[in-house]
C-alpha cells in the first residue's frame, strides 16, 4: 500500500473538523426539551445551581499532565445526570493548549469538531495552531474534549474491524427487496452490537448528555461562562448547551450548522440537496481540464451516476488486501470526503480517472480517510459507530421499510446522484434498540449573550439554509454568511470570515448580523 498523498491528508483533516457522516447516517437533534424552570426529565432546572447530587462534580479541578504536545486531564461525569451515581461515572478526556499570554489570558475556549464521534482531543493536537487566529490563540487556552462514548471517552465499540468494513462497504442504494434486507441486516448488526457492548451506557448518549457535562467541564476549567467554537454536528452541541444553560453562554460560535428542530426528513433531505449542489460545483471545475466523467457539467454528472452503478455491478480491485474491493458504499465515501473541501477536488479527479481505468487504490485510500481506517485494515478511533449511537439515540427513524423507500424516491427527485444514498443512511435509526420519546424542537436560548452562526453558501453537509433557520430560532443570534464552496468556514481560509470571529473572541465585537463574506 504506497504512503497517503498530501491531498487525502487534507481530506482527513476536513473530514475530522465536520459532521462525519452524512452517508453513514443522517445528522441528529437532541431527545430532550428545552429545560425550564421545571424538566420532564427529571433533572433540576439547568440555569440554577447544581444539585447537591450534582455539586462534586462541578467542584471537580483537572489535574492537568503533559502529553505529548499537549496537557492531558480527566474529568468525572456522572452517567445519568438526572440520577448520579459514582460508581457508574464516566471519564471525559481532555486536552488543552494553553494562551501564549497567560497574564492576559481570557479563559477557555471549547471545540467540538463535529460527527458526532469526531476527536475533540485529537482536533486540538492536529489544529492547534490553525484553530482560531493568532490573537484567539494568544488569550485563549486551547481545550479538546471526547464526548462520552468517543474516541477515548468510555468508547463504545458495536462491530469488530471486518464486520464494519462489512458495513461501510454495503450497497447504500438497494434495487431491490433481496438488497433491501442485506442493508436491514447491517443496520441490525450494528445496533444490536452497541447495546450488546454497553447496555447501560447506550442509553445515555444524547447530545443533551454531552451537553451537561460541557458545563461540568466549563466549571472545571474555571469558567463562569462558555467559550465555545463548534462545528458541524459541534453546532448542534452548542445550540443545545445554549437552550440548556442560556445564562452561561459566552462567546459561541456555530459555525456549518444542524438545527435541533430538524426532522429526520428534512435532514436527510437536506443534506442530499447539500451534496448535489456540491457535486455540480465540482463537475463544473472538473470539466474545465481533462475530466475523466465527461466534456461538459451535465456529462461529467452523468458520468459519475454511471459510475456508481457500474461499480454496483462489478466493484473494482483497491489493492488493499483488508479490503479486496472497491464497492459502490466504499466509493460514495471516497468521493463524498473530497466534495467537502475544495482543496481535495484535484485529487479526487485523478482517483475517478484512475478507477476509470479499472483501479479503485485511490479512491479507498478516499474512502479510508472518511472512515478513519488505515491502509491494510483497522480504525483510528470509533467515530464510525459512535454517530449512530448518538444519532439513533436522539433522532430514532421509522421501523418500517416502504418508509425509506419512499424517502429514497422523494429526495432523489431533487438529488438525483445523492438521494437515494442519504434516504437509506438513517436505517440504523429505525431498528435501534433504545428509543426516545422526544423529538425535534427548536432552541431559543433565551437571554444568553450574542451567539454568533456562520454558514457556507454550497456547504455539502449542512446546508446555508440551516444556518439561517438556527440565527432565526436564537434570541439572540448573528448570521455571518460565506459565498463558497466546502464543509465550514472559520478557519478556511477566508479572511473576512477570519476576522470576524477572531475579533468576536478576542474583543467582544458581535459581527453586523447579515454579514456577507
């Protein structure tokens, strides 16, 4: 297997920063309510001061240890907020970096870079000099976390290594009933294995799980209120932190978002829109050289629909002997890493060419670095399984299969390429085995200081207009828009993006609401 290319090392890092996967299963909204001063939940009302249950867990001080470049810590969460018991806790790992000026330090800044099952920890130590602007990075300290469940966070762990190369490589548009069941059997396996691997803990993986012990780990790190930098999936962590504790919230940005409010279709939907526009944009630039998919836009889209269904009917060899195949599931991942930077179109065009060509290599290689799996077989982390015992937990879908199939024809009719792809993600959704009796609502955070939302005009994965559904929801809330292409905008290169948030962070200036970048 030959070294990875610079080009798919800056997918991974795209892909790490965002809501890893889209094709895998749809994005999620939290399962429980905005919490008054009353809860259905049974949890104290989440502006007033913690429990007395709840009290020695916000008294926490991180004994902070170095680790490698960093400063590694642990921080103790009870595995049921509503009912604390610390002979189930559950250990939050953590990471920072600190201000380069600590006499003027401003506190804390907090990132989540997405999934959800993206390495908040791991996020720090590849960013660590790229997340933020020099003056974030001169008055903040840098602090990653693993949400429970995540990475090194009390990971859950559903399907050894073959059997989700088995699931990521399966047929994600089904043709017919046989196809069908096949998909419904990799669905059953990997929910049957989640909670087979931690019942107890399987119940608790909500982002409003994540969300309260972000404000135990803001507590920790000796803040009163909540600086905050979420991408992606991170966005909906934010927004739901912000409707839980509106009186903590700091300077929080939101930047690619995933409204609570969303409904599993609209979702889904959503996010094949996302990817269509994405992908024009691509075959648009692709067919300004030598593209390997056709001579002008509606030839190269053609083309690759072609492709996937040939590569459905007879997968390609990877040289990869862990994974002998290139399937259509592989492939839809390989291209789908590349849509969500730009940076990476180049190197997608020569692994179609090269797959063309009868040779799937490059394209794994792609798709690897979406998964997190390494050549010759293994996965950094457990982000392929933990987004849907997240996702399911939160957002359960329909049991019933002519729901999907009905799904599949209606968002293909405005996503040709990407709609039936993203119809049958959610199946895991419809067989798992916890389910939750609260749906999707909308946030409002009501009293927190200026939040501020930022979203891609042909974001592939969560799309511009969820930006502004969210600004709108807020109480109060900016949108800063940016007319491009990829997966979010902070930190991508963009200077009026750039500047914007950095003198947010740093000076306390609340970007004009409608900016346009």
């Amino acid at each position: 297997m030959t070294t990875r290319p610079a080009a798919i090392s800056r997918a991974l890092t795209a892909t790490a920063a965002t809501l890893a996967l889209v094709l895998a299963a749809a994005a999620c909204t939290t399962s429980e309510p905005p919490v008054g001063p009353t809860s259905k939940t049974g949890l104290p009302a989440a502006t007033a001061a913690p429990s007395a249950a709840l009290a020695p867990y916000y008294a926490q001080k991180l004994d902070w240890k170095k680790c490698g470049d960093l400063e590694c810590a642990d921080l103790r969460v009870p595995l049921d907020h509503a009912a604390p018991d610390p002979s189930k806790d559950l250990t939050i790992k953590v990471a920072r970096v600190k201000a380069r000026d600590q006499a003027k330090r401003l506190g804390s800044l907090l990132v989540n870079p997405g999934g959800p099952g993206a390495s908040g920890i791991e996020y720090v130590r590849g960013g660590a000099e790229t997340i933020g602007g020099p003056e974030v990075r001169r008055y903040y300290d840098l602090v990653g976390f693993d949400p429970r469940g995540v990475a090194s966070s009390d990971p859950i762990d559903c399907l050894d290594d073959k059997a989700l190369d088995h699931f990521l490589a399966a047929d994600p548009t089904p043709d017919d009933a046989t196809e069908e069941q096949a998909l419904v059997t990799q669905a059953k396996a990997m929910a049957d294995g989640c909670q087979k691997d931690n019942p107890d803990l399987v119940k608790h993986l909500s982002t409003a799980d994540a969300a309260r012990d972000m404000d135990i780990l803001r507590a920790a790190v000796g803040d009163t209120q909540l600086n905050y930098l979420g991408k992606s999936y991170g966005t909906f962590l934010g927004s739901t932190y912000a409707d839980l504790f509106p009186q903590r919230v700091g300077r929080v940005v939101l930047d690619g978002v995933v409204p609570p409010d969303l409904t599993s279709a609209e979702l889904g939907e959503g996010q094949a829109r996302g990817f269509q526009i994405a992908t024009q944009a691509y075959v648009e630039d692709c067919v300004t050289e030598d593209c390997p998919l056709g001579t002008t836009p509606e030839a190269a889209l053609k083309g690759l629909d072609d492709f996937f269904r040939q590569v459905d009917r007879q997968p390609l060899p990877t040289g990869d002997p862990s994974a002998p195949l290139l399937t259509e599931g592989w492939a839809r991942l390989g291209v789908a890493v590349a849509l969500y930077d730009q940076g990476s179109w180049g190197f997608l065009t020569d692994a179609l060419r090269e797959a063309k060509s009868g040779n799937g290599q490059s394209l794994m290689q792609l798709a690897d670095a979406y998964a997190g799996r390494r050549p010759g077989g293994g996965y950094d982390g457990n982000l392929m399984e933990s987004i849907y015992a997240v996702n399911c937990l939160d957002r359960p879908d329909s049991p019933d299969l002519s729901a999907y199939e009905t799904y599949a024809k209606d968002f293909s009719a405005k996503a040709p390429t990407w709609g039936a792809n993203l119809a049958w993600g959610a199946l895991p959704c419809g067989v798992w085995p916890v389910k939750s009796a609260v749906g999707p609502h909308k946030v409002a955070a009501p009293g927190s200081d200026p939040i501020v939302v930022v979203g891609t005009t042909r974001d592939p994965a969560t799309i511009y207009e969820w930006s502004k559904r969210l600004r709108d929801q807020l109480d109060n809330a900016v949108l800063v828009s940016y007319d491009g292409d990829g997966h979010t905008a902070y930190g991508r290169s963009n200077t009026c993006v750039d500047s914007a948030i950095d003198a947010y962070y740093v000076q306390g200036r609340v970007p004009k609401d409608g900016l346009k970048c």
